[in-house]
C-alpha cells in the first residue's frame, strides 16, 4: 500500500452507471442473516481477488426460516484479500449503508485480465455491487440517501529483482493499519502481469478514515521503501457516489473544496 504520488486516473471523470444488473433478483426478498466464519472461507489469494471467494460468507434468510448453522455467525466480513483476524472488517463499527455497501464488495472482483492498465472504471463488476447495495437496502427497507465514498488506486511497476517477501510484509501490516484505524471498506490487488505492472484499490468510508488510517509506522515505513522496490508507482485519489435511492452512481476524481 505504498503511496508516492498522485495522477489523473485514466478513464474515470464523471463515469455514470446503472444501479442494477441481471441476477439481483436472487437477493430480493431474502433477509441476510448472519456471515459464516471466516474460517470456513478459502485462504486463497486468487479465489478471494478473482472470484468473490469473500461472498461466501453471506447468509441468507428464506420465508422466514433461520438459516441452518446460525451459531457460526459472526460480524466480521473478509474485505481484502487476507484472511485472517488483523484484516477483517467489523461490521459493527459502520454506519448503516456503510455497512451495506461494505457488504456489496463481498462480491468485487475484477473483470479483466488488463486490469494493471486498463481504465479503472471497466476493472471491476460495479453494476453487480451497487444492484446489490440496492438490494440490501430494499430488503430492510432503508432509504437509501446520496453518500460519497473515497477511492484509492495505485498502479505499479516492480523492479526486476524486487523483494516480494519484503514488498508483502509491507503490504500485510500496512493493511492491518488500516483496518484499525476504522472506515476501509474494501482492499483489492490483483497479481502483477509479465511487465510486473500491478494495480491495488482501497474503498474507504470517507477521506478523513484514509487521512488516518495512513498515519501509521507500517505505512511509513511502505513509503520509504518505493524507491526500493518499484520502478514506477502512482497515487490516484477518486469519489464515488451512489446516488438517493441507489438510481445511479459515479466514480470521478477527487478535487478538494476551496
């Protein structure tokens, strides 16, 4: 989670998209009940960034029956691609449709395998996130009203030789920062490319939880380490908004108030 500097992200500014997709149906009317331990999930770095393998904790409630093992809830939701204790997200500690989007990202996931250098905005399944942040509102019959959220991405290129043992222990206790400082949704990296170029996004409750949730000595200690281990790394900061009643959504660049 190395940052070094900040650049327009390509093909994002005022992207707008539907908020449903095909295949949202299969939650509507069915309340979520509790998560499955994330014990019972895979520890597989490419189930979790590549197919949801985090949805898999989700529960759900049909015609008024308990789900069957429902002492095994839990509050805890996979949000990265870790698996373990420091890098799971209390749902406890979020705000209402915080919490449901927080929930939505169970099911991110990239979409290309381009995705180190194609534009941000086609990476990742958002129709399918958003239908569903729909969706869990509906089903508790929550007003969804328009909230921003604050979007990290960093694009990266390896240096021949680099550490990678190194480059994860950063990458691992930097996230664990984060997560206890409170606010970070979701924490994607995929698997650098022939070219060892990369791309990792952090969704964030809001600028002020990144602000602290990089304050920390794991993230400084990243920050020193750049020249070390990447030949080229850049820093792009972006909203997202989800606009009232989940009609529509953006993902542009951030600019500061004046």
């Amino acid at each position: 989670m190395a940052r070094e500097i900040a650049v327009p992200a390509p093909g994002t500014a005022n992207k707008l998209g539907p908020s449903n997709t095909s295949g949202i149906e299969t939650v509507k009317g069915i309340t979520l009940k509790y998560l499955r331990p994330h014990t019972e999930i895979s520890n597989d770095f490419d189930e979790l960034k590549f197919h949801a393998a985090a949805s898999r904790q989700l529960q759900w409630q049909h015609d008024g029956s308990l789900a069957s093992g429902e002492e095994g809830r839990d509050t805890r939701l996979i949000a990265s691609p870790y698996n373990d204790v420091p890098h799971l997200l209390d749902l406890e500690t979020l705000d209402t449709q915080s919490r449901f989007l927080a929930l939505a990202l169970a099911s991110f996931r990239s979409v290309r395998d381009d995705y180190a250098t194609a534009p941000y905005i086609d990476n990742f399944n958002w129709n399918e996130v958003f239908g569903l942040v729909k969706a869990f509102a509906d089903v508790e019959g929550h007003i969804w009203k328009a909230q921003t959220f604050y979007v990290v991405a960093f694009r990266s290129i390896l240096l021949p030789g680099a550490d990678n043992d190194h480059l994860h222990a950063l990458d691992a206790y930097s996230h664990q920062e984060a997560v206890a400082s409170g606010g970070l949704l979701k924490y994607w990296f995929g698997t650098k490319d022939e070219k060892r170029q990369n791309l990792a996004t952090c969704i964030w409750r809001s600028r002020e939880d990144a602000r602290l949730g990089g304050r920390g000595p794991w993230h400084a200690k990243a920050i020193a380490a750049a020249r070390e281990l990447y030949e080229k790394i850049t820093f792009t900061t972006m909203k997202l908004i989800i606009e009232d009643d989940v009609k529509t959504w953006s993902i542009g660049d951030w600019k500061d108030s004046a």
